[in-house]
C-alpha cells in the first residue's frame, strides 16, 4: 500500500514538472514562433526603448558590440559616467514616465557651477551671482537678452554663435561650458539645441535636477529584461538585405530576420550596411563625431580650488578649454552633501590625471554640428531620414536621428520607431509642451 503512495506522489510530482515546462518554455516558444523577428543593432537608450516596445508584438533580437548594454548611458561603482544629469518632468516627460512605471526612485542633486581662478578672473559660481566679477556679469546679461529675444534660432555652434555676437574667449570657454550644467561639448553643441536647454540651465532652476537612485543603469535592466533575445560582445560586422530577409553577421553567428533597427551612429551604419542605397551612402557621408574622453577619477587637485570657494552639493567645474568636472555625490550615504573621496567625472583629452587616481575611461562619439552644419545642416538630414526611414524593412534611431542631442530624446526615437511597426506609445503626451513626443524627431511627420 505504501509503494502505490509512493509511486502516486511520484507521478504527481512528474506531471507537475511537466506542466511547468510545457508553460515556461514549450509554450512560450510556439508563442514566439509565428512573431515576425526584428533585429535591433545597438543596446544603447534608443535600441532599448525601441526593443522594449516591439517586444510586445515581435520577436527581437538585440546585437550589442559591448559586454553590456546601456551604450553611453553608463554606471561605474553607482556613478554615472555617460548621462549625468536628468531635468524635471517637462524636460524629460517619458523618461519621467518609464521610471515612474519601473518603480526607480530619483534623488534630487542640486548643481553648483564653478570656474576655475584662471586668466585673472575670480572664482564663479552660479548660484553666487552677486560676487560675479563684473565683466562676466555684463557678458552673461548679454548672452541673457540674445538667448531670449534674438529669433536666430539657428543650427550653427554655441561657440561659433558667440564668436559672431563677439563674446570674450573665456565667457565661451569656460562660462558656457559651465552654464550647461551637464558634459557636453560645446563644439558640438548647436545653438538650436542651446537655446531649448538655457531655461532649465542650473542657473536659473538649481533644485529640480536629478538623478536615478542607482544610476541609469537601473532602467536599463528594466528595459532589457523584457527583450526576448540579447547578444553581448556581438559586434555586427556586416547586413546584407534582400527582397524578403535582411541577414545580420557577427563574428559568431549569421542569422534571419523581418525587419531591422539601426540604433548605432550613423558612422558605424555606413561601416556595417553592405547594400546602402543612394539616399542612405547621401546621409551617413553627412555626419562626422568628435571623440570626448570621460575619465572617472578620484583626483582632488582638480577640485580643490571650487570646494574651498563654496559648500554646494554637486561642481561643473571648468578649469581648461576642455576639461570640465563634474563631482559627483556619494549616494551611499544618507546625506546628499558629497563625502571625501570626491568622485569627478571628467571631460578632456589631456587633463594631467595621475593613473593611480583613475577608475575608469572611456571615449564616446558626439556628433560635430560644426562639420555636419557645412554638409546642409539639420533640415537637409530631416529630409533625406525621411525617405528613407521604413525602406527595405529598415528603420533609424539613436543619437544621429534627433535633432538635440540627450538622453529623452534619444528615448523617443526609440518610441518613435516603435510606433511605425504598429506599436504606439506607452504614455500619453498632453501637457508637455516643451517636448511633444517626437516633435524633435528628425523626419517625424506625426505628433
Ligand atoms: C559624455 C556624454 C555625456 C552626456 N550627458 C548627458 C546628460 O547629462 N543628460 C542627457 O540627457 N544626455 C546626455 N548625453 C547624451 C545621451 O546620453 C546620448 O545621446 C544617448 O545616451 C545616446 O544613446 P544611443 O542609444 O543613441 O547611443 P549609444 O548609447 O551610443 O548606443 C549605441 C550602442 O551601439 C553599440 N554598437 C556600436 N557599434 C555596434 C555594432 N557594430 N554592432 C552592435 N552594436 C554596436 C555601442 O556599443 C552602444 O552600446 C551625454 C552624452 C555623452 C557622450
């Protein structure tokens, strides 16, 4: 009697594995099995949002160069070492919206903004405006009235725009790079985009910026998790499409696919595109990038002038041409008032950071508006991605799609896209004026 119990609870337990398999995995496949199959070329924002939502309806397959995914949204030791800083809900109305869904709390991170003691000017800081030395006063009230009532909302450089309404070399090397509030370089940086961000700059709004608890790498993983296939270290060599395929080449692996997401610049499209039509070879030969290294270290030289000069939270602090530094708060404490060792994500080609000091480098491509404003500028760009965004199965987004270059947008592109395969939007966009989902997109042609 007691074996026939035995063997009863034996069966039971079988037939319950069995179930459970057929669920989670038989099921799931034949599921899968008649979803058309896109892949996405790029892990960074824009190939995340993008692969987010198409998962819902398709089946996607993310190639990734790197050993992880984030691209240029990267956290090292909690530290953000690509995006540094986010605005409030009207500068990044679905990024607000995606965290808020994902449960990710935000901190808020007051700035301070620093120059350095160079060239005989005084230290100054942002939130001090009194003690401003009164030449950059007068420069900044300048800027101010051009900023707000000059209609040259053009797409020339922030840099080239203050050689031409004759501004001091240190007001456009050290005051604006400061202003942004954020690392960007102000070569790259057009004028168009500079005059969206000037009213949230941290001069004017200090307590609404903020940033991920965890870094951006928390949303991320939410992004990831629903993908259903993700490639590392899959650097895509070469797509070949035909009439019915587009057939994608790692150097591990040649596989199938319906449709094709290029989130990559547009730089490595043209490396990776075998069959490129006129349009597109037009397009990529538009664009060229400036390559700027981000150090994270922990060398207080570089800090030390700015913290003795004010108690505030969190320090863009130029001190060369191109350097500027962002210290960044130690999250880990309670207290949102940065503890030694001072974390600084620095922006530089040549800034003398000794070895021992550094956590980690990397080099990121920024588009060069400068060049790419010669070859037509951005309503010649709009213009030809709008030919060509769908054709033969292939869709852009990412960085090179937008005509402002950071993160929300870069977000919506991947939305964007997304909303072409027949998947729309997760969140609605009313009562956001300043960036109506997908108005920035280049070639967008819906609200
Ligand atoms: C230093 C820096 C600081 C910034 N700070 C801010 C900020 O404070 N706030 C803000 O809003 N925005 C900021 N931005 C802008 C914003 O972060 C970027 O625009 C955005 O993250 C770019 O996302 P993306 O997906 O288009 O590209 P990326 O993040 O560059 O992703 C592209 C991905 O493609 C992968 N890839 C490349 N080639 C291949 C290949 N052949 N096969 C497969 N994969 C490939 C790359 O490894 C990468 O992961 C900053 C940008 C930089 C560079």
């Amino acid at each position: 009697m007691n074996y026939f119990n035995n063997l009863n609870y034996i069966y039971q337990i079988l037939i319950s594995i069995l179930i459970f398999y057929i669920i989670f995995t038989i099921l799931p496949f034949f599921l899968n099995i008649n979803k058309k199959k896109i892949a996405i070329v790029g892990g960074g924002i824009a190939g995340l949002s993008a692969g987010y939502m198409l998962s819902k309806k398709y089946h996607c397959t993310i190639f990734e160069a790197s050993d992880r995914l984030g691209g240029v949204a990267r956290t090292i030791n909690g530290i953000d070492t690509g995006i540094i800083y986010m605005k409030s809900t009207h500068m990044y109305p679905y990024l607000t919206r995606f965290l808020k869904h994902f449960n990710i709390k935000t901190k808020p991170l007051p700035i301070t903004l620093a120059v350095a003691n160079l060239q005989g000017y005084k230290d100054w800081v942002s939130n001090d405006m009194n003690n401003w030395n009164h030449d950059i006063y007068e420069e900044f009230i300048k800027f101010d009235q051009l900023m707000k009532y000059n209609k040259s909302n053009t797409d020339i450089s922030i840099k080239s725009f203050c050689e031409i309404h004759g501004f001091s070399s240190y007001f456009k090397n050290y005051i604006i790079p400061s202003l942004l509030g954020m690392i960007l370089h102000t070569n790259t940086l057009s004028t168009h985009m500079f005059k969206t961000l000037y009213p949230s700059l941290p001069i004017f709004d200090i307590p609404n910026w903020k940033l991920p608890i965890n870094g951006t790498q928390s949303y991320i993983n939410k992004f990831a998790k629903s993908i259903q296939q993700i490639y590392l270290n899959s650097p895509v060599k070469t797509i070949k499409r035909n009439e019915k395929k587009i057939v994608i080449n790692t150097p591990h692996q040649q596989e199938e696919f319906d449709y094709l997401i290029l989130a990559t610049p547009m730089k490595i499209n043209n490396k990776i595109l075998n069959d490129k039509t006129k349009d597109e070879q037009d397009l990529f030969n538009k664009y060229s990038y400036n390559e700027v290294t981000v150090v994270t270290h922990t060398d207080e030289n570089l800090i030390t002038n700015t913290l003795t000069n004010t108690n505030s939270y969190s320090y863009i602090y130029c001190d060369q041409d191109t350097n500027i530094n962002t210290i960044s708060p130690n999250f880990k404490s309670t207290n949102l008032k940065p503890k030694p060792p001072y974390v600084s994500v620095s922006l530089s080609h040549n800034i003398p950071i000794k070895k021992k000091h550094v956590i980690d480098k990397k080099i990121y491509l920024h588009p060069d508006f400068d060049t790419i404003d010669k070859h037509g500028g951005y309503e010649y760009r709009m213009h030809i991605l709008n030919k060509i965004q769908g054709k033969n199965n292939t869709f852009y987004c990412g960085q090179d799609t937008v005509n402002e270059f950071w993160h929300e947008l870069v977000l919506q592109s991947g939305l964007y896209v997304a909303n072409m395969l027949g998947v729309p939007p997760p969140f609605k966009s009313e009562g956001y004026s300043l960036f109506l989902p997908f108005h920035n997109i280049i070639g967008s042609d819906f609200q």
